[in-house]
C-alpha cells in the first residue's frame, strides 16, 4: 500500500517526485521520504506524517539534482518514524532504496547480515534489502547484477526501486508478485517510475508495466527490462488515455462527492461500445475471449473479491443465475484462497477489483489458476496484475477512483455483470431474443436513472442531519437487494466510524430483532422489486418495537411513506439494475454524515485505498 516515485531526467527531480507522491495520497501512508543524488552524493530526506512534514525538510534543507525517488510508507514493520521511514540508505551512503511490500524472511536475512557486520539503523523489513545489495557491490558486481543478486534471497511480494553512486546515470526497479504496481513512464530524455499511474500522467501518457520477477534499468534514455534470470524482455508500450484532472477533485470538496456524482458518466463509459441498441440487440465484451463453445462449456462460477467489490459479486451473483442459468457461489477472497475450492477446468472464477491489486483477491486468482479454472477479472486499473493474470477481463471504465470509500467503482461492475449475463445468456441459448431485447433496453435507462438519484442529494443529506450522531445502525435488504443492504451498512461504517450492520432481512426474526429499539435506527431497502411485500412487512415489524425506520423505496410509494420516518426516494427501476439506483442514496447518506462529523472522508483512518498486503 505504499507510494512510490522515482525520476531520471533534465529537471529537478525534488518537485517530480513530491507531486507524484501527493498524486499518491489515498494509497494511504503514514511517513513520507525522498533521495536524490546531488554532487555525487545521495541526500534523503525523510519523516513520519504527511507529505506536508516532508514538503517543511526540503525547505529547510533543498535538494538539488536530476536523479531521484521518492516513498510514502504503510506501517507493515516497524512503527511509523524518520529512522523506519523510506528511502534507506545502507552503511556506505552510496545506495539507497525504497520498497513497497514484506520481505516474509527479514528475520533471518538481519541476523545473516548482522554476522557480516552489517548495521541496522530501522526496525523496518525493507532495510535488508540495501544491505544484501551493499554486500553484492562490495564483491564487485555491478548495479543491476547486485539488485538481481540481492532479490533473490528476498521472500514474499516486492515493488523495489533504487540508484547509487556507482552508477549515477541509472535506476533499477523490479517487481515480484502483487505488492502493488511498478509503472515505468516514458518522456522526451527523462524518465518516471510509479506505483500507480496517477503519480506520472501529467508527463506522459505512455507506459510499461513490470512484471512480476522483472527487473528493468531505466536511464534517460529510456529502460530496458529483463526477467530477474537475466532474460531480456519487451514489454508492450500502454498509452493511458486517462487524464491528470479527472484525478483532481474539480468543484467537490472530496474525491468521494464527486466519484459519487461521476456515475453517471462512469455507467455511460461502462456501457460505451459494448451494447447494440439498435439491432441485434447484442452485448460484446471482447477482453473476454468468450465464444460459445467456452461459454456451454462453463459448469459453474465463483466470483471472487474483497469488500465493496465482494458485493458487487453477490449481485452478479442473482443475474447471472437468473439470466444465464449457471450456478454462482460467492466467495470472499480471503477464504477462497485458503479454503481448497472445488474448482477445475469447468469452472470459471471470476475476480472483481477495483485496483486490481489486492493482494487476497490476486492469490485467490492464483489459487483458482493453479486448480486449472478459467480466470476472469473485472478491473478498474488498467495494466494492474489482476487484469494482466486473467484469460479475459472487463474494464470497469470508470476512471481514477481515488476516495478510499468505492462508489462508482462498485456500480460499474455491477452493470458489467449484467452485461456478462446477457453474453452469457445469449451464447449458451438460455436467453432468448425478445428478452435479451427487453435487458438491453432495460441497460439504457441507466445513466438517466442515476442522475434522478443524485438529484435528490438534498433529501438526502437532511436525512443525514437526523442520523448524524447514532451509534449504531441496521440496513436491511432481500434478493438482489440484500447487497445493496451490506454495501450501504459497509460506506457508513468506514467513513464515519459508525457500528453499521447489513443484514439479510429475513434473518432478522432469527435473533438480530432482539437489537431493536428507538435506539437502533434501521435502514430498510424496499424498491418495488419482487420481494417488496416482504420488506414492507420488515418495515412494520421494525416500527413496532420502536425503531427509527429510514426507508429507501420507489417514487410515489405513500404506503411506505406513511409508516417510516424518513424515505430515500429512488425512481423506478428494472428490478435486476434496481442494485444501481438503489445504492446511490447509501452512499450519499454515509458521504453526508462524515462530512457533517468533520471526517477525513477520502482517507479514513486506518484505511488505504488498495490493500496490496495480507
Ligand atoms: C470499499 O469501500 C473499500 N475501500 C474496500 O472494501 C475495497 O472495496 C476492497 O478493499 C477491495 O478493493 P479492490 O476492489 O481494489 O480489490
């Protein structure tokens, strides 16, 4: 979950790398640091806290140079401070790295270089690393033979950069399984290295991805990538279309507000080119790979991911069962890779994730690729090792997500899965003409539909003021919906640190009702979907024994109105897309309350926004 940012060039490299970092904030960090060679020597500056207490050392002490990376730290070893911080310099002052990962072995590689004489200035994992390379120049390797000597004692999942001395005109990086990303950015004579693209795009748009056991040289000329045995690579050359301002917050105050109010544009993109409305009423997914042959021969599918995206695949899960008649399981990654599923190679797994970086989900596609299943991913980030592990993907097309809290990023899957089931419907014969035509107009309605929901923001955020000081609170949902209900619970409780529950509706008679009370507010998601009736009889069963009752239900529905206390208005929607417009109000409802509690809304605390580690 750290940020790197490395700079080879022309231009002072201090300013590169400081605005990369800051580019980088929501992977969250508790310490910031940076190095550059100046005058043949390696200056670092480095600190616990934000990128502000580093901005307040450079002043104070400028660095002057052309060559440089820089670092924001997660905590994994070692509390945050100036010695844990990145970048580490080993002991002759000519090297010095920054690391993003666990080195699993750390324990073993310090003692064993402790007993070489080597000193340790940090209680941090990744200071072995400038010291195994440290011990590999000392012999009389070169630099990048000391680097490839150095990782391959190195255990677990690594994104490396480092320069020395010795040969001041270059950087090294590499990359070993899924901690995070390593972007390589190409310029006109100067070069940028990334752990994730927004740190680079406005200086260029063309990239490499590295990876995993790639190792590249990256000089101003340009950079040349090996695999870590030494085998000389080319790497196809991406042109990232997205652009350095729709990272920025424009007129919101958060991330967050505004990749709410993206979705409408972000559910355009997800559908752009990928439905014919007008004639066969056909829906392509070309990244998949899919014909139909692979498609009858599909006996069963997990989804499979973490949080917000794990919903999004339980509501995958009703479509593609109700559409393409296949049967679904979910499975959060953090069991499915440890739980040795029953998987083989007609099965699909389908991994969805917003980063496409997260380390359960990513071990949970290895998993699943080791028992011979066909692997698909849904991502966001294009070039992340989730899409780049899998058969087939699908883009979300929804842009930088950069609040911690996913909003755009889960509805856009949730119209992908819709899309897939047609696909999936439409080539295996279960699905016929008239009512894929019937889907597909349905999926028009989309956008305009989640416009109508966010006009209501204001409604919405009085019913924040009402809510703003609960301790507790329950969201309740049935069928399709049922997601809705977890996912609405998930954004109140990790953005305003509020006990926020989603529960299935139906269980509540089977002990949580006993929770019940004018102090346990209830948020009831009642859509005119099939299961209507039955949420409508929750919502007196709720009312009875006191509770507050927020209800989100369709336009003009006065039956619910009459009862509740307070209504998320939604208009109607197709039941099977009811999960998008549904959502809409949960997430501005939770987006109000901690903007009205004075919260860090785009980095909660104890958050980051792509957890690469375990
Ligand atoms: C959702 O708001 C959270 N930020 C978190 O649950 C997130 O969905 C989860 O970590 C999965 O992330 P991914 O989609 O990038 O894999």
């Amino acid at each position: 979950m750290c940020g790197i940012v490395g700079y080879i060039g022309s231009r002072d490299a201090t300013p590169i790398i400081l605005n990369g970092l800051k580019r980088l904030e929501y992977r969250g960090y508790d310490s910031a640091g940076l190095a550059v060679l100046q005058d043949g020597a390696i200056q670092v500056r480095r600190d616990a806290g934000k990128l502000a207490r580093l901005q307040t050392l450079v002043d104070e002490a400028p660095l002057n140079g052309h060559v440089g990376i820089g670092h924001t730290r997660w905590a994994t070893h070692g509390e945050p401070s100036a010695r844990n911080a990145h970048p580490h310099l080993g002991m002759t002052g000519e090297v010095v790295v920054v690391h993003n990962g666990i080195v699993e072995n750390y324990i073993e590689l310090r003692q064993e270089l402790a007993a070489e004489g080597a000193i340790f200035n940090s209680e941090t994992d990744s200071e072995v690393i400038v010291h195994l390379i440290e011990r590999y120049l000392s012999a009389g390797k070169g630099l990048t033979e000391a680097v490839r000597q150095a990782l391959v004692h190195l255990k677990g999942a690594h994104g490396i950069v480092t320069l020395s001395t010795h040969e001041p005109d270059k950087i090294i990086s590499a990359r070993i399984g899924n901690a995070g990303g390593v972007v390589i950015g190409i310029g006109e004579g100067e070069m940028f290295i990334a752990s994730d693209l927004p740190a680079i795009l406005e200086h260029t748009r063309e990239v490499v991805f590295l990876e995993s056991r790639q190792l590249a040289v990256v000089a101003r000329e340009g950079v040349q990538v090996q695999t870590l045995e030494g085998k000389k690579v080319n790497l196809s050359i991406h042109h990232v279309a997205w652009d350095p301002v729709s990272a920025e917050k424009g007129e919101y105050r958060h991330f967050m507000a505004k990749e709410i109010h993206e979705q409408v544009r972000s559910l355009t993109d997800t559908i752009a080119g990928r439905v014919d409305f007008e004639n066969g009423h056909g829906v392509r997914l070309p990244e998949l790979h899919l014909t139909a042959e692979k498609a009858r021969r599909i006996k069963k599918i997990f989804i499979t991911a973490c949080g917000t995206a794990a919903h999004a695949g339980m509501v995958g899960k009703v479509l593609i069962e109700h559409i393409a008649r296949i049967p679904v399981e979910v499975d959060i990654a953090s069991e499915f890779r440890y739980r040795d599923p029953i998987v083989d190679a007609d099965t699909t797994v389908l991994a969805i994730s917003q980063s496409g970086e997260t380390a359960d989900t990513l071990a949970a596609m290895e998993e699943a690729r080791r028992k011979g299943a066909m692997l698909w991913s849904i991502v966001n980030a294009i070039g992340s090792q989730a899409m780049r592990l899998a058969d087939g993907y699908i883009s979300m097309q929804s842009g930088p997500e950069i609040g911690v809290a996913s909003t755009k990023a889960y509805t856009a899957p949730l119209v992908d899965l819709y899309m897939l089931a047609i696909l999936l419907g439409s080539l295996r014969g279960s699905l016929d003409k008239p009512s894929r035509r019937r889907l597909v107009s349905d999926l028009r309605l989309i956008p305009d539909l989640a416009g109508r929901c966010l006009d209501r923001e204001g409604q919405v955020e009085q019913v924040a003021y009402a809510l703003k000081d609960v301790q507790h609170c329950l969201y309740l949902g049935r069928g399709i919906n049922m997601p809705t209900a977890y996912e609405g619970a998930l954004k109140l409780k990790e953005i305003s640190y509020i006990h926020a529950e989603g529960y299935p509706a139906g269980e509540m008679k089977h002990g949580p009702i006993a929770l019940i009370d004018r102090t346990m507010p209830v948020v009831v998601i009642a859509p005119r979907d099939p299961w209507y009736d039955k949420m409508f009889s929750q919502i007196e069963q709720a009312k009875a024994r006191g509770a507050v009752v927020v209800a989100l239900a369709t336009d003009s529905d006065e039956r619910i109105a009459n009862i509740v206390d307070y209504v998320l208005w939604v208009p109607e929607t197709p039941w099977m897309l009811s999960p998008v417009t549904t959502v809409i109000p949960l997430q501005l409802l939770a987006y109000h309350i901690a903007a009205i509690r004075g919260l860090d809304v785009d980095q909660p605390r104890n958050l980051a926004k792509s957890v690469t580690v375990e």
